[in-house]
C-alpha cells in the first residue's frame, strides 16, 4: 500500500507543474473499511491514459 500511495501521490505532484494543492484525507467508512481520497490540481489526464490504468508498470 506504501508503494501505491507513493506512486499516486508522485504523479500527482509531477501533474502539477504551476503550482496547486495537493490534498490527501481519509474518513472511515464502517468498522472494516476506509476511503482515501487523493486530490490534486493537477493537468489531469487524455483519455488514452486513462484507458492503460490499472496495466501492469504503467505510469505517467
């Protein structure tokens, strides 16, 4: 899970090439489950991007 983060939280911080804010929070959800939320003000991302989420060593 440490890698994950890392990896998201790095990409974030390199979409965000003209400053911004970088928001990370997290609220419990019920006993045995949370929800992270990861918010940048980033360039965002081209639909061909998106697409090859989740592929093995894929990164931006």
């Amino acid at each position: 899970m440490k890698q994950v983060f890392l990896n998201i939280i790095i990409n974030a911080i390199k979409s965000t090439t003209n400053g911004g804010v970088l928001k990370v929070s997290m609220e419990k959800k019920d006993e045995e489950s949370v929800i992270v939320l990861i918010i940048d003000q980033g360039c965002g991302m081209t639909e061909d991007r998106v697409k090859k989420l989740g592929e093995p060593f894929y990164s931006h």
